[in-house]
C-alpha cells in the first residue's frame, strides 16, 4: 500500500525539467572497485563521480579530472551514498529521506532490497514501499525518479566546479594539485588523546 503522500509529492513537484545524463549514469554506476588505470597502487578504491565525464575515478585519476565537476560517493552497509549537502548543490532531494551517517547527513542513490514489502498504514516509499519517517516520500535517489518519472519532476540547478569540487568539508583532507577532496572516513580504533601534563 503507497503512502497517501505519494500523489502529492508527484503533484507538487510539477514544471521540472528532464534528469541530466549525468545523473542516469551516477545511479548506473559502480563504485568501490578497483581502479583499472591505477590497480597497482594503494587507495585505488574508484570513489569519485565525474559530473563532466560520467564515470567513476580513484583518488589518483583526480589530477586528470581537476577542472572538472567532480561528486564523492561514500560507502555505508554496502550500498552507495552520497551526503546531502552536496548532492542538493545539484539537484532537488526534497521528499527523500536522509539518514545521519557518521554525523553528516547523507541520501541513498539507488533502492535497497528489503526482505519483505509493508502491508499497513505507515509511512512507506512511493516506489519500493520502504517504511519511511513522515513527511518524506522516497528512499533513495533512484527511488524519487522511478516514482514520477513521467512528470518529469526533479528540479536541477546549473553544475559549477566551485559548487561540486568542494566535494565535502571533513577533517579528513588530501590537497591533490589545486584543491581539495574528502578520501573517505576514519578508521575506528583506540582513541588518539592528548599526553597529561
């Protein structure tokens, strides 16, 4: 059973354009595997999304991209997230849910296969009926796009190398030629305090 938020969500996102062909390709994409240019080196993990050239790149095909849009896509219990505020610099994520991951928010970009649908009166998504916090109406990126693909619905805002090369703010920065990249998150372990004194 679809939410009763579901037609309004689709009705109130009218007059948008069509989804870029960069976005089609960032949801197709696979991310996390090895660099093929650069397999013999270490951190080749391809985590990166190229906005001008549509494909997935390491940290060490960055230097060939540095003029380009680029968008890093994180990894949480196996599937491909990105953190919302860089993702909404590009496109409208309203009405899908955010999930706080490592204390920044972030947004799914593909549907998670669950074990069993929802039969009930709660919140779920429109497309894959997921249970959902109120008021949002979709699960992932993917997931808004299937649900009103024919009324062509997200709202795109114009791509620029200042808005998305700032790929995230952390304190887990690597200056590569020019500017700057967040490589992933840190590793748990044994906390790091300072000396008494």
């Amino acid at each position: 059973m679809k939410s009763s938020g579901c037609s309004e969500a689709s009705s109130g996102e009218g007059n948008m354009n069509v989804k870029p062909a960069w976005l089609e390709r960032l949801m197709a994409e696979t991310f996390f595997g090895a660099c093929g240019v650069h397999q013999n080196q270490k951190k080749n993990e391809k985590n990166v999304f190229c906005l001008h050239c549509y494909l997935s790149i390491c940290p060490h095909c960055l230097p060939s991209h540095r003029s380009h849009s680029l968008l890093q896509v994180r990894r949480y219990v196996y599937h491909d997230v990105v953190r919302l505020g860089d993702l909404e610099k590009l496109v409208d994520c309203s009405n899908i849910q955010p999930y706080t991951i490592n204390g920044a928010k972030v947004i799914f970009l593909n549907q998670r296969p669950q074990s069993r649908s929802f039969k009930g009166t709660a919140n779920t998504c429109c497309t894959c009926d997921r249970i959902l916090q109120e008021p949002f109406h979709f699960c992932s990126l993917s997931c808004k796009f299937e649900g009103l693909r024919a009324d062509c619905y997200t709202q795109f805002v114009p791509t620029s190398s200042e808005a998305t090369t700032s790929i995230a703010n952390n304190n887990n920065k690597q200056n590569t030629n020019g500017f700057f990249i967040s490589l992933g998150s840190r590793r748990k372990g044994a906390p790091h305090r300072a000396p008494l004194s």
